[in-house]
C-alpha cells in the first residue's frame, strides 16, 4: 500500500484527469469490461436483441441492476415490479455517492457533478476511495472523471463483444465474467487498511449467504445493511473510540 501522504502531486486538472485514466488503465478497466462481455453473453442467449443490450450498458451502467432488468424481462415481470427491483438493487449508489462526493472541493459541487455521477461504478468508487486521500481536494473530481469516463467508453465495446462470442464460451465462463467485478469491488475495499472496512467485507461474506436462504431478493440488500452497520458500530465503539474531552 502506497503511503497516504499525498504522493500524487497533481498540478492541474487535466493532469489529475489523465492520472485517473492511467489508474483505470489496468485492473479496473479489465474488470468492468469483462463484466460487460458476460452481460452481453446473457443478452443475446435469452434472446434480447443487441441495440436494447447495448443500451442498457452505456445508459443504465450498473451491472447488477441490468443483470436484474434483464432476468425480470425474461420471466415477463409488470413494469412496475421491474422499476421496483432495479430500482432497490442500484440503492447502493446512494451511499456511494453521499461517501464520495463530499470530498470534493466545494467549488466542484455544481451542475458538473451530475453529469459526473452517471460515470460512479463500483471500480470508480472504490479506487477514488482508496486514493482521494492522496489527491489534493481541487483535484479529485477530475481523476474521478479520468477513472469513470475510461470504464464507460468501455462498457458498450465489452456488451458488443459479449454478444457475438456467445455460444464460443460456456455458461459458466460467462456468469464467472459477471462476478469479477464485485470480486474486484470486495478485494480493493479490503485493501483499504481501515478495521471497519474489512469488518464489513467480513460480516458481508458471513450474512449474504444466511440472508439468501431467507429471502433471496432482499438478501443483498439486508446482509449489506446489517453488516456495514455492525462494522461502523464496532470501529466506533470498540476499535477507534474517539476520545471525549472532560469538561471543566
């Protein structure tokens, strides 16, 4: 782990653009567009047509949330069910966004940020997390963009590719190529040296698979929710207590 005392040493905007597009450049790239090529694989085996595939990918850019359109249309949900289910599965970029935006600088918290948020993805997010702390504040949004817009422009090419090799690859492969991506969420997130982080990665291993015996559709949902709480809780309270000053 690099040392949190501000090493990249950013001098402009368009700098700190490109340093995020070098970081995306690798690990986080590969990632999301594997994830890409196995949703496009399960596209066209289910019988979607490209132009809706591709698509979903470049607008709707949430993984999860498609694999979950996608499914809901296949067993010939009512809209408002599909809405509901998508909806509730892309909850996740509520906290995302109230955790990583805030450490913008001020001035960067205008209109320009919600064109921003489309690019917020669960690579952007955890890379940003892992090193905002050693970016200077004026200059994270743009690496955040140089990250998010990098990962996007590659979402469409991966669904295409996904699309026309599907028959070339097994099933397996294809629904193993969905799954690098949170599997790249959870190992960054747990590269974070704090103790709540790796709690939370704990608790989360441990009550995901109880939660889905119980209720599959809310089992990612509760066991994130419980868990990331009891992770907070036991930072705050046990590990990393913050110390009161005694009144006089």
């Amino acid at each position: 782990m690099k040392s949190n005392q501000l090493p990249h040493n950013y001098s402009s905007r368009k700098e700190a653009f490109w340093g995020g597009v070098r970081e995306a450049i690798g690990a986080p790239a590969i990632v999301l567009f594997a994830g890409m090529v196995g949703f496009g694989a399960m596209g066209r085996t289910n019988g979607l047509d490209l132009w809706f595939t591709g698509f979903c990918s470049t607008f709707m850019f949430a993984l999860p949330g498609q694999i979950v359109l996608l499914e809901m249309i296949i067993t010939h949900s009512s809209i408002a069910a599909i809405v509901l289910a998508v909806s509730l599965s892309s909850a996740r970029f509520v906290t995302m966004t109230l955790t990583l935006f805030p450490q913008f600088k001020e001035e960067d918290k205008n209109r320009g940020a919600f064109g921003a948020v489309h690019l917020l993805a669960m690579t952007a997010w955890a890379v940003s997390m892992r090193e905002f702390p050693k970016i200077k504040p004026e200059y994270r949004r743009s690496y955040f963009v140089g990250i998010g817009l990098f990962c996007w422009l590659l979402a469409l090419p991966g669904t295409v590719l996904g699309y026309y090799i599907t028959g070339m690859v097994s099933k397996s492969i294809t629904i193993g190529l969905i799954f690098i991506n949170p599997l790249f969420f959870v190992l960054t997130f747990a590269e974070i040296k704090t103790s709540w982080s790796r709690l939370a990665v704990l608790f989360g291993s441990i009550l995901g698979p109880v939660f889905y015996t119980l209720d599959p559709d809310s089992s990612l949902l509760m066991s994130g929710l419980i868990g990331g709480t009891a992770a907070y809780w036991i930072d705050r309270n046990f590990i990393r207590k913050p110390i009161i000053p005694n009144p006089r």
